[in-house]
C-alpha cells in the first residue's frame, strides 16, 4: 500500500509526542530529525526536506505551541499544514475550454509509466463530465500501442482516431483536429510516444507536435513507484517541452511517497489526478490536503465518499431503501451479502477503503481477506438458490452439501461462513442504532463494514 513505510514511522514520532504533557525546544528537534528521516527515506527531495523540517520547526517551536494545552497534537497539525502546502495546499482542476469549443489534452511521459492507460481514464473521467473525448493513437512506436489505445477507447465508449503506423505523428494530431470538428468532440486527448529514458528525439517529436497545434494541456504521466526519478523526469519534461499538470500513476503499488511530496515543490506544477489501480476507473482527483492525512495515518473518509457515491451513482434507489429497511431490522440476507461484494469491488477492494478509515491503515494485509477467499465466499452465494439466498433459514445439512459441493468448497467451510453469517445477523439486531438511525445506517456504503469479515472473524 502507497506510503505505508513512511505512515509507520510518522506515527512513531508522533506517538511519543502525545505522550509527553509539555514539549521542550529539544522534544521538537529530536521529533522532527526523525520526521526528516523517514522523509529521505521515502525518497523525497533533500532540498524539499530540508526546507520542509525548517518550516515545521520555526512554527512549533512558538511560545504558543510548546506551552498549549495539547502541545503534541499542535505539532502533527503543523506538520499536516506544512505537507499540505508542500503538495499545492489546493486542488487543482484540468483546465477545459468552453463545451463548445476542442480543448487539446497531449499526454508525454516514459515508456512503461502508464500513460496509454491514463489517457483512456481521463476519456472516461471527461466522459462522465458531459464531454465528448476523442482518443487520437500518436505512438507509432511501441508495438501494439495504437491497439491498447482502440481496446481501452471502446471499453469507455469514447471516439478513437487513428492513422497506422506509417504517418508521422504530427500529420496524425492535425488530423484528428480535423477529425474532432467532424465528429463534434470537443476534447481530443493526444497520446504520444515513450521512450525507455528520455532523449532529444522524443522531446522534439514533442516540441513539434505542440507548434503544428494548439496544445492547451501538456500532461505529464508518472510513475509514483520510481520515487526520486518520477522528479527527476518531471523536471526534464518542464524544462524541454513545458508541462501544466502531474498526473502520477501506480499509486497503489509500493510507492514510498517522495514523487508525491516532491514533484510539485521542484517542478511548480500541480499533481491533477493520481492512478490508483489498473482499472480505467481508477483515477483520483488529487487533494493536497487529503493525501497528506493520508500519509499521517489519519485516514481520507471524503474520498472513501467520493468513491462510494460514485459507485452507487446507477444503482436502483428503491433498492438502496429496500436493504437499508432490512438492515435497520437486522434482516440481512445473501442477495445482500452479493450486493455489498460488488459495491466493495467498485471501490477499490477492501483493503482500499480500510486505508481510507481513521486507526484502519494500521490494519495489515495478512489480517485481510485475500481475493482468493473472498472469491470463495461468493462462490458459495452464487451455489445458492434464489430462495436459500433470500431466507438463510432454509439452511439444512442437505442443503450446505449441495452448495459445498457446487462451490468447489468443503462442507467445513461452508458452515464457517453461514455460522460467521448468522453471528453477524444477531450483532445487527442487537445495535439497531449502528445500522440505521433515522437514514438508514450505512446508506451509500452499504453494510460494508459487516460484509468485509476480517482481522479475528475470517471467515476461512
């Protein structure tokens, strides 16, 4: 998971800081050379830390901190204004001309780093927005590229253009400008060519697409795992092309922070979107201010919101009420217990919104359900009838065979899972006021928290 190293030792510093009552000058240094230290070695820019640790220092050491009622609480809050405005203090949005009119979106970055991929998610995200994108294939290099592109526009249901491999790049973004006029798109997103590192070639390919048309975003895709370089290459892109806007992907990888902290702090131009997984859906709008409680293991609820709207933003509303009636009654059932699968999934999986949730980043993998064993769990469901899944207490030893059986599970497990099932219905009915209150308890999420089976009730 994306900063977990750097969240570890973060909360370390700050632990021991809210165990102290009053703060000395001293307690603030020794805190923030550790501070300092699990920012290196997440990678971060020396000069950015550098820089970073003198802000926090010159606002904690005031009178008013060091002699406040909650002197350690008031240090993590510097530290969190300080990261915030480290990474750009405000969101910002991807800069689109009037409906219209044909905003051009050109997207650079190295090979490898995901940009075919993201340009396909920005599609999908303009999409949604009421615009109508136009995907144009200018990488004529990379095998197999102008068909990942054509793959990933019909799966967003947005235009593709492209003219082969045997045209010059520059001759096809003229002709998709054209093309876009045509067709009534009123964005076309231009994806390039990588290199494996950068070279003048590719600069100037670049550099001569952006004189034959009016580009009016330069996006720049990196790859939040290679840490220092992802900067590094940022810089060189600003430099030699000029860019808007940072786009970083994989960031649900290993990724130790430091592309994240740094990028906007060297380069001066803000991060717009994060790539959070493989799916085209998953690209996050970038907050500053979310990612840093992020990183401090404070969790990021608003965006567990904006996920969990998203994903429900189809669903059946007289449905969503049905469950939650049942819920608050603690009736819950099988056909509940499929649905609330599917929601998890469009959300990024569970150990995604676990990280999201205050004191949850703490949870490990090992304490979670893998993919393997929650696919078990829905085996069995799916082994159900239509009516066993609706009344649970049609559950008989004949009836757990069968659906052992036709799950490829053993009958052990089957039992676990309904004896785990019915445990859950009696802790619903028991705390109405968890389940319900006066809007129908979990509303958007829906029951998530009940369904997940994790830490000491695992289910297998």
């Amino acid at each position: 998971m994306a900063f977990e190293s750097l969240t570890d030792k973060l909360q370390n510093v700050f632990k021991n800081l809210r165990g102290k009552g009053r703060l000395s000058e001293d307690d603030v240094k020794a805190a923030l050379k550790e501070v300092k230290m699990a920012l290196l070695e997440a990678d971060v820019n020396f000069k950015v830390v550098k820089q970073f640790v003198s802000s926090v220092q010159e606002r904690a050491v005031g009178e008013d901190v060091l002699n406040g009622l909650n002197p350690g609480q008031m240090v993590i809050k510097i530290v969190n204004e300080e990261m915030t405005a480290l990474m750009g203090s405000e969101t910002t949005e991807l800069k689109l001309l009037p409906i219209n009119e044909i905003t051009v979106i050109m997207m650079c970055g190295l090979q490898g780093a995901g940009k075919t991929t993201t340009a396909a998610k920005i599609a999908g995200k303009l999409k949604m927005k009421g615009r109508k994108p136009l995907l144009a294939a200018c990488d004529i290099y990379r095998p197999a590229a102008i068909d990942q592109l054509k793959i990933n526009a019909e799966k967003q249901q947005v235009d593709f253009f492209s003219m082969g491999t045997d045209v010059s790049p520059v001759e096809i973004a003229k002709s998709a400008i054209d093309q876009a006029k045509k067709n009534g798109n009123n964005v076309v997103i231009v994806d390039t060519a990588g290199r494996l590192q950068i070279d003048e070639a590719m600069m100037k390919e670049l550099c001569d697409i952006k004189e034959a048309i009016e580009v009016h975003q330069s996006l720049l895709v990196v790859d939040a795992m290679t840490g220092q370089d992802a900067v590094n290459v940022a810089s060189q892109f600003n430099e030699k092309v000029g860019i808007d806007g940072i786009i970083l992907s994989k960031m649900d990888g290993d990724s130790r922070g430091g592309a994240a902290l740094s990028t906007k702090s060297v380069t001066g131009k803000p991060i717009l979107y994060v790539g959070m997984g493989e799916k085209l859906s998953d690209l996050e709008q970038f907050y500053p201010d979310r990612m840093a409680s992020r990183i401090l293991g404070m969790g990021d609820v608003l965006s567990l919101i904006d996920k969990a709207v998203e994903a429900n933003a189809e669903r059946d509303a007289e449905k969503d009420k049905e469950m939650a009636a049942k819920m608050k009654k603690g009736k819950i059932d099988f056909e509940m217990y499929l649905e609330s699968m599917k929601q998890m999934r469009n959300m990024g999986g569970l150990s995604s919104i676990m990280g999201m949730l205050p004191g949850m980043g703490k949870i490990s993998d090992d304490q979670l359900p893998d993919e393997k064993k929650l696919a078990k769990m829905e085996a069995i469901v799916l082994s159900m009838t239509p009516e066993e899944r609706k009344n649970p207490k049609l559950m008989n030893p004949q009836r757990k065979f069968r659906i052992a059986k036709g799950s490829g599970n053993d009958i052990a497990d089957v039992n676990r899972f309904i004896k785990q099932f019915d445990q859950m219905q009696k802790m619903m009915k028991q705390m109405p006021g968890l389940m319900g209150g006066k809007k129908g308890g979990f509303g958007k999420f829906g029951g998530l928290g009940g369904f997940g089976g994790f830490g000491k009730n695992k289910f297998f």
